[in-house]
C-alpha cells in the first residue's frame, strides 16, 4: 500500500516532506511520479483533475488538505472510498482574523481613504462603530460558528443561517431555506462561510440581494459558486449593496478580464483567507492514516449526500 499526493495550486514538497518525517517507513508519492498506482490507499489530494479515483483501483480514503471538498466531487466518488477533510483549529483563527479584517476595514474606511491619499485629498468620513454594528454569518458550521463567537465577544451583534438549528448563547440563530432572508435582513455585513453544495449553489444572487435592508457589505470567503457574479454587480451598482470582499471565485485565478476587478466597490483577494498550514494539518493527516491502516474509524469524515 501506499500514498499519494496530487495537488494543483498548492506545493506538494512541504507536505512530502513531513509526511516522510512522520511515517517513515511509508511508500509516499507525488502525481504523477507514481511507481505502481494500483498500490495507491490514501489519497492526499487539492483540486485534482477530472476522473483522479479511476487511476486509483485499490483507493480507500481521499484526503482533501482544505476544509472544503467541493474540489472533488466533479468525479464520482465510489461509497467504498472514505473522504475526509481538514478541521484545524488554526483555520478557524485565520478565517476569523481575515473576516476581521475585511469588517474593520470597511468601517473605518480603510480603502477609501487609500484611494484619498493617492489624489492628496484630505476627506474625513462617518465611521461605524462595533457595538452597532450587526453581522449575519450564511453557514454555521465548525469555521462560521467559530468566526460567529469571536466576533460577538468583541461586541458586534451577531447573527447566524445555518441548515440545520444551530444553539449558541448570545446569537440570534436560523435554520433552513425559509429563514434565509429573515436571517440577511437587518445584517450590516453579510458574511458567507457556506460549504457549496447542490442546495447552497448560486445562493448569493438577486433574490437574496433583494432582501438585505441595510445596504450591506458582502464577503464572500465560501466558494465562487456561490455567487451569481453579474447579480453582484447589479446589486452593487444599484446601492443594494454597499461594498464586497470577495476571496473566491468561479475560477481561480480570476479571469484577467473580468468585470470584477476594476469596480470601485469590489475589494479582491487571491483565495487567501484560510489557508491549510502544514504545520498544524499534518498531525491530522497522520492520525487519519493510522487510523485507516488499524482499521479505526477515521476523523472529519465527510458524508458525500449532503456534500459537507
Ligand atoms: C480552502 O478554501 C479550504 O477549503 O480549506
């Protein structure tokens, strides 16, 4: 048996690394150097291509290095084949930090005054302040509710949709689709950390849009699927919305001619805002794999129906 490591957009060497550390007598391997792949177990993998189980016949467990798994499924997954996914403490914190960053720069006016400065003008603006300030979380899973509490205990009124009922002391929580606009209405930020799933696909388009009352600020740090890009320009162009920070996209890197990139209220950054560290994932990793090789129950498992 062995394990392989198939990554795009990510290096593998630092992975391989630590993994050869750490499991020493293991067969470890990077795609598509691949001596044998019928001997291919564990599937260490980021955003494979078309058709990745098939190469495997004797596959048992992918692996995917993010908190996200919607990178896989565009191939059919065998119910033989166990996934799993990555659920650090230390993604929790980053995407924490980075929705902090985009809130906090929204309401002092980071950017505006960035601009301000390029052209020497000398602008003073009204800021917003914490305790007035209301923030929906859209997803309420391991990272949403993390970010959801952090964010309370500064002070910011919080809110949270989930799918299913979530109970969290403090904020005002909805459940399923007939909450949703409830639940975006009177938000000042809406922030979305959605898995993106068949049910939750394109969920960031004009009809929600229609429904945020306060002008809101977007920020997208789920996946571009889940937004209908020409409706976010629309909601933004027609004062629906007041600004966006998007970290995904549909297709990344963003295309270099799309609308996105040069409007005035769309902040853009690479896919950045929590990103696996092998440092902290990799222990994970390794008890997964033992645990698959003594035939225990893996950790973080995914269930393929509902697609997180
Ligand atoms: C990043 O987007 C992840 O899924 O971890």
């Amino acid at each position: 048996m062995s394990i392989a490591i198939l990554f795009n957009q990510k290096d593998p060497l630092v992975w391989m690394k630590q993994l050869k550390e750490k499991l020493p007598e293991e067969k470890i391997e990077i795609y598509p150097a691949i001596e044998n792949k019928d001997e291919v177990e564990f599937l260490l993998t980021w955003k494979p291509h078309q058709g990745y189980v098939n190469e495997f016949k004797n596959l048992k467990v992918v692996q995917s290095v993010g908190a996200g798994i919607d990178h896989l499924l565009h191939t059919p997954i065998p119910e033989s084949i166990k996934v799993t996914r990555i659920v650090d403490p230390a993604l929790k914190q980053d995407m924490f930090e980075h929705v902090l960053m985009c809130i906090m720069a929204s309401m002092k006016n980071t950017m505006l005054y960035y601009n301000d400065q390029l052209n020497r003008s000398w602008l003073p603006k009204s800021y917003q302040s914490i305790h007035s300030t209301t923030i929906t979380i859209l997803g309420m899973g391991e990272i949403g509710k993390f970010v959801a509490v952090q964010l309370k205990n500064l002070g910011f009124q919080v809110q949270g949709w989930s799918n299913s009922p979530k109970k969290i002391d403090g904020i005002l929580t909805f459940a399923g689709r007939d909450a949703l606009f409830d639940s975006v209405r009177t938000g000042d930020f809406i922030v979305n950390i959605l898995p993106l799933t068949e049910e939750t696909k394109e969920l960031l388009s004009h009809s929600l849009f229609q429904q945020m009352a306060n002008q809101p600020v977007l920020i997208n740090v789920g996946r571009g699927g889940h937004m209908k890009d020409e409706d976010l320009v629309t909601a933004l162009d027609n004062g629906l919305l007041k600004a966006a920070y998007l970290d995904v996209f549909h297709q990344e890197p963003l295309e270099i001619d799309h609308p996105f990139w040069t409007h005035p209220n769309i902040y853009i950054t690479p896919h950045i805002a929590s990103i696996t560290n092998p440092d902290t994932a990799i222990d994970l990793v390794i008890e997964n794999y033992k645990r698959f090789k003594s035939n225990n129950e893996l950790q973080h498992v995914v269930d393929l129906k509902r697609g997180y």
